[in-house]
C-alpha cells in the first residue's frame, strides 16, 4: 500500500505550494512511490484519511482552527509547510498591533463581518510532528524530509545559526562590512543562500532555541538602528515569537 498524501493551505501567499511545482522533475519520482489524494492546486481527488499530510500557511480565523483540528485527527503524520505554518510567518506582523485596528485597516465598515485572530503556527493549535522551514519553503529540505517519510526514516532538524552554515560556506561576514544580517539567530538548512550571494539573512526560517533576544538586539543597535528598528527586524518573519 503506497502511504496517502495530502496538501492544504491555510492562511498564505501559496507559494510554498506553488514552490513544489518548481522542481516537478524530483516531485514527479517521489509521486510514484505515493497516492496523492489532495493537492488543490494540481488536482481535485479527495479522501477522509491520510498518512501523511503537509499543512501550508498560519491559523488566522475560528474557522482555521476548527479546521486544522479536522485534519489533525485524519492523518498519521503532519508536517507544518513554510514559515507560515512552522512559526506565524510574516502574518504574523499583524500580532504587534492592535486586532481592532487590523480588522479596520483591511475590511473598513465591514469589519464585523469577518471573524479573525492573531495569527499563529500550526503547533500552536494541534501537535505538528515535522517541519520544513522558509519563506518561500526550501525545495531541497521539503524533498529530504518527504523522501525520509516515505522511506520510514527520521528527516533531519536544524537547531544551530545560519552562521554556522556560512562559515562553512567560507562567505565574508556581512556584520563585519556593516550589513544588518539575523545569522546570528536564525536556523540553519538553507546553505546560507542569502549571505553567499551578498544579502543579508532576513531570519525567514525562524529562530534557532533558546536564542539569545537582547545580544542579537545589542548587535543590531551597534549596527545603528535604533531598538524599534531592531525588534522590527526580528519581528519581520517572527513576531509570533518576538514581543512588542
Ligand atoms: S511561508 Fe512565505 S511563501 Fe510560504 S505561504 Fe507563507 S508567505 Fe507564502
Ligand atoms: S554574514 Fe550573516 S550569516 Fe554569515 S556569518 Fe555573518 S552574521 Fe552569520
Ligand atoms: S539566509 Fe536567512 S533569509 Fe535567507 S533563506 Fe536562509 S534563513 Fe532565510
């Protein structure tokens, strides 16, 4: 029996789905070993159980919620997809302001008319059991952990510094040539892409454990932001996790 395969999206730009289409090649060898039987953006099949299911984008409304719990209790294995879904992602930014004034901003009169909530992770709401970080996801972790899955393997985890990996990488440090980079305290598994092409990590996989806030703050300010521009910058991808 080939394991059931599922996809859905939550609140998201989409892409990390759209990201897997990108490298159909890969997708297509591991397909043959799985029944895919949700994936909205390819194919319209259904089914009530899963093995294994991949969860895109953060929970927003009461609706997400009830939601994820259904899907929860329908499959084996969840894995949260993208930054959305593994920590709150860049929605949510929308947590360090006022809910009142959110609604407001994007549904004017209306407001009442759609429930919301701050935005959270899916491990906020049910158990996640893997996760693939990035913004978008990163292509290469997805297919490690989905050929680990299939093959009934642990998929790796990441808990160090994008440093790490740009040393390896033996990249010049961006701190050291004045750039305001979030290596420091960001999780590694994507090879340092940003960095060893010049640009600054923006923390888009989220924060490795246990990271240390106030020296990753201090580092900034000496950079020359000032503190609010600095917890800004950690709170682009993370404010889930960095308070106001
Ligand atoms: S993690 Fe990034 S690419 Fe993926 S759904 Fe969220 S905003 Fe889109
Ligand atoms: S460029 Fe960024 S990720 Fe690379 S070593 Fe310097 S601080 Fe760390
Ligand atoms: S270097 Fe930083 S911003 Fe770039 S992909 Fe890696 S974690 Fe994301």
């Amino acid at each position: 029996m080939k394991p059931k395969v599922a996809f859905f999206d939550f609140t998201g730009c989409e892409g990390c789905q759209l990201n897997k289409l990108n490298f159909e090649n890969e997708l297509l060898d591991l397909l043959a070993h799985v029944d895919l039987v949700e994936f909205r953006e390819a194919m319209d099949e259904t089914s009530d159980e899963y093995d294994i299911t991949f969860v895109e984008g953060s929970i927003t409304t009461p609706a997400c919620v009830e939601r994820i719990h259904d899907i929860r209790r329908r499959t084996k294995v969840l894995v949260a997809l993208g930054a959305c879904a593994v920590n709150g992602g860049i929605n949510a930014m929308k947590n360090i302001q006022p809910i009142d004034a959110v609604r407001e901003a994007v549904y004017g009169k209306d407001k009442y008319r759609f429930a919301t909530l701050p935005a959270m992770p899916v491990s906020a709401i049910v158990a996640v059991d893997h996760e693939v970080r990035g913004c978008p996801m990163s292509q290469p972790d997805f297919l490690q952990l989905f050929k680990a899955l299939v093959m009934g393997k642990k998929p790796p985890t990441y808990n160090y510094a994008v440093c790490v990996e740009c040393k390896l990488s033996e990249n010049e440090c961006l701190l050291t040539k004045g750039q305001v980079c979030l290596g420091p305290v960001t999780r590694a598994g994507c090879e340092a892409i940003c960095p060893g092409v010049g640009q600054a990590c923006i923390g888009c996989r989220g924060f490795i454990e246990d990271m240390n806030q106030e020296a990753m703050l201090n580092i900034l300010t000496e950079k020359g932001l000032s503190v609010d521009e600095a917890r800004k910058r950690l709170q682009l991808f993370n404010a889930y996790e960095v308070a106001v």
